[in-house]
C-alpha cells in the first residue's frame, strides 16, 4: 500500500486511457469481472490520510469487505483497528488464520442480538480482549446477561452510541435514526447505570455524522439541492461540534474512554478537526464508489469496478449486458444504480435500468459495440460490490500500461456473508 502514487501514475484521471488498459489488461479472463485498481487504492488511501489530518483511521470493514485490502490498509501508519459491521464478522476477524493475522481492535458498529457470537465472545478471553460491543440501551446488556451471566463469563467491551443527528428546528430529524442517546446528559446517565454494573466495561464513545459523511454536497444536475445540503451540513456541523464535546466531557467525568469515534469518508476534514473525538472511522474512499462523486472536497479514485459482456443487439441502437443489476442500499432512486464509466455515451434504459439478468444500454456508443465487448461500470456504495463477487482481479502498473498481479477473494469469496 506504499507509497501514495505520484501524478504521473494517477492514470484513472484520463479515462480514455484508463479504462481501455484494463479491458486490456483484463482480457482473458471472463465476466462479471470485479477489479481493484492498486495504484487507485493506495492513491485513496493516503488521500484519505491526508483529509484527516493526522486522526487515526479505523477502516469500516462494510465498505470493503475483502479481507486482503483490510490486512493491506492497516499496516499503513494512520490506520488502526476495524468498524465491523456485525458481531459473528468481528469475531471472524479478531480470530485470524494462517492467512490473515488476527485484527486485536474490532468494535462492532450496531449492537447486536446474536446469541451464538455472545456465547463465543463472552467464552474466550482473547477475544473478550480484542472485541468491543456498541450500546445505546440497558436493554441491550440484559440480552447480553441473559445470554451468558456476569457470573460466568469475561467481562464484555462497550462503547456508547450518541445520536450525532442533527433535531432541525423546521426540518425534523436530519441524519440516521441510530442512538436514542441525543443529549449528553441522556448519556452520562447511561454511563452512570453501567460504570458499577458487573460484566461490562466501558471503553469508547461512537458518534457518527451520517448527514454529513455520506451526503453529497454537489449532486450533478440538482443545484437547488446541493445548496439545501451545504446550508444543512454547515448548522449541523456547528450543532454537532459543540453537543459532541459536551457528550464526551460528560462520559470523561466519569471514565477513562480508550477512544471517541467520529466518521467517515465525506467528512474527514472535520471529524479531523474536533478535538473531542479521537479517530475517524471511514472506509467508503478506498474504493470509492460513485456515491462519493458528488462531493466538492474530494475526488476518489475509482480503485474498485466491474465488468459485464455484451451478449445481444435487440436493435441497432441497443445493445444488452448480461448481468447488471446491483442496486445499492439506501432511498431507491437512480443514484443507486451501477454507474456506466466505460464506454461512455451509454445510458440505461428508462423502462428497464439495470435489469436482474440483463441490463439494455442505449446511446452513441451502442452501436459500435460487439458481441463480448465489455463494458466497466462502479457500484454505487463500495463494498456491496463484494457481495456480487467470489474475488477481485487485483490490477498494477506495468511497463506500457497494466497487468494483473493476481486475485484476492470477498467475503463471499470465503464463504462469509455476514449480513
């Protein structure tokens, strides 16, 4: 992952030349092909260092969700530990195998009501060690109690959840509905019930600006909403700063936090900045899916992307991919479609988008298009991608263009699907 590419490697900024070296680089193998562009990734990772100004990164394993590229990313200085997403995958990666040292600093980023990996976790003091839970809720230690007593277990990590939502004065609820802990005194009193309780302790404080990290700011061809979205970010920026502080000195009173989280990709900058918090977590920009396009701030690379064939002409100006339909997460809506990158003057059509087995593309391009020609999309959210696939072509530099340097399996590749 080392060192940061030099300008004259960032070839992704000409498409032209871009995307016709990996079709070529590529050629032999058959699709749906999923690529990591390294040169890409360490271009996104080491940006992504820069934008947060020295804070430590702890990697959102959801937006990767390769475990290769997670054992690559935290050797990087400036990277530490994981987000998990689920219980069962912390579990997985603080365990390791012969292939993949164990990750000694998991916090699952959602509490979880999983008995099998509360059992598992609550039995083993290695990994009672390296494993931290997410709370919000008494009754979220209950499960946990119930499930396997005090009494009979290893003492289990905690970190606090504050709500980092921003309450609107006209405009409701902006952001996700995560924590019910908005206030800090809501949460210090949570701290208060759990600092004597036996079985627990608590070691980090997570608040995480989804309305920030994960919105964009300059949505192409929707000026008036971008405007609304810069307005919004900024107050909640500025309501944020200053309840997050107050949270974190309220928990500090009390206990001694081994961290406060804060996050991610879109809002590096000023997560950076907070002096409350103490690590970011991001993982979106190291793939850098489309979504982060529409950001003003930065510009992944697209170190992540996906090929499909041409296998029909039901017209002379159509053409149909097999394959296509990988929509993301999130509000339906076109913005989570794959986005075409290559050829380009290609679109999808209306009545059809991206189909389950087939996806019509129309436009010049189309045309010029034959049977098995491939055409290179990027999902919309980073890591799903890794759900679609068993590995990704891992693609480097070489004399006069690229080559594949060998492959490296998803999660789903291992045999892993989380969630």
């Amino acid at each position: 992952m080392t060192p940061a590419p030099r300008g004259g490697e960032e070839v992704w900024k000409t498409p032209e030349i871009f995307w016709p070296q990996l079709s070529a680089a590529t050629d032999r193998l058959d699709t749906p092909l999923a690529v990591i562009h390294l040169p890409a990734l360490r271009h996104n990772a080491h940006d992504m260092l820069r934008r947060a100004g020295g804070k430590p990164i702890r990697v959102a394993s959801k937006s990767v969700r390769v475990r290769s590229v997670l054992d690559g990313v935290l050797e990087l200085p400036g990277y530490s530990g994981v987000l998990a997403y689920t219980l069962p995958e912390a579990l997985w990666l603080a365990e390791g195998d012969s292939a993949h040292s164990p990750i000694e600093d998991v916090v699952v980023g959602y509490p979880t009501a999983d008995r099998e990996g509360i059992q598992r976790l609550a039995g083993s003091a290695e990994l009672a060690d390296r494993v931290t839970l997410m709370i919000d809720s008494l009754a979220q230690l209950d499960f946990i109690d119930s499930i396997v007593p005090s009494s009979r277990r290893e003492t289990i990590r905690v970190c606090l959840e504050l709500d980092a939502s921003w309450k609107a004065p006209l405009l409701g609820h902006i952001g996700v509905f995560r924590s019910p802990l908005h206030e800090p005194r809501g949460l210090r009193e949570m701290a208060e019930q759990i600092i004597h309780r036996p079985g627990f302790k608590i070691v980090g404080l997570m608040g995480y600006e989804a309305q920030i990290a994960g919105q964009g700011d300059n949505s192409p061809g929707r000026p008036l909403r971008s405007i609304v979205v810069r307005w919004m970010q900024q107050k909640s920026r500025e309501e944020l700063l200053a309840r997050r502080a107050e949270a974190v000195a309220e928990v500090r009173e009390l206990i001694d936090l081994e961290f406060v989280n804060g996050g991610g990709t879109g809002s590096l900058e000023f997560t950076g900045g907070d002096p409350s918090v103490t690590e970011i977590a991001a993982g979106s920009g190291l793939f850098g899916g489309h979504l982060f396009d529409t950001y003003r701030g930065f510009t992944p690379a697209p170190a992540a992307s996906f090929a499909l064939s041409v296998v029909r002409h039901p017209n002379g100006k159509t053409v149909t991919l097999l394959g296509g339909g990988w929509v993301a997460s999130g509000p339906p809506g076109v913005d989570r479609l794959p986005r075409i990158e290559w050829p380009v003057g290609l679109s999808m059509v209306p009545r059809e988008m991206a189909g389950e087995v087939q996806s019509p593309l129309v436009g010049e391009s189309a045309h010029a298009l034959s049977m098995g020609d491939r055409v290179w999309l990027r999902h919309t959210k980073s890591g799903e991608l890794s759900e679609h696939v068993n590995e990704f072509q891992v693609v480097e530099a070489a004399s006069g263009g690229m080559r594949v340097a060998g492959a490296v399996p998803s999660y789903r590749g291992e045999g892993k699907v989380f969630l």
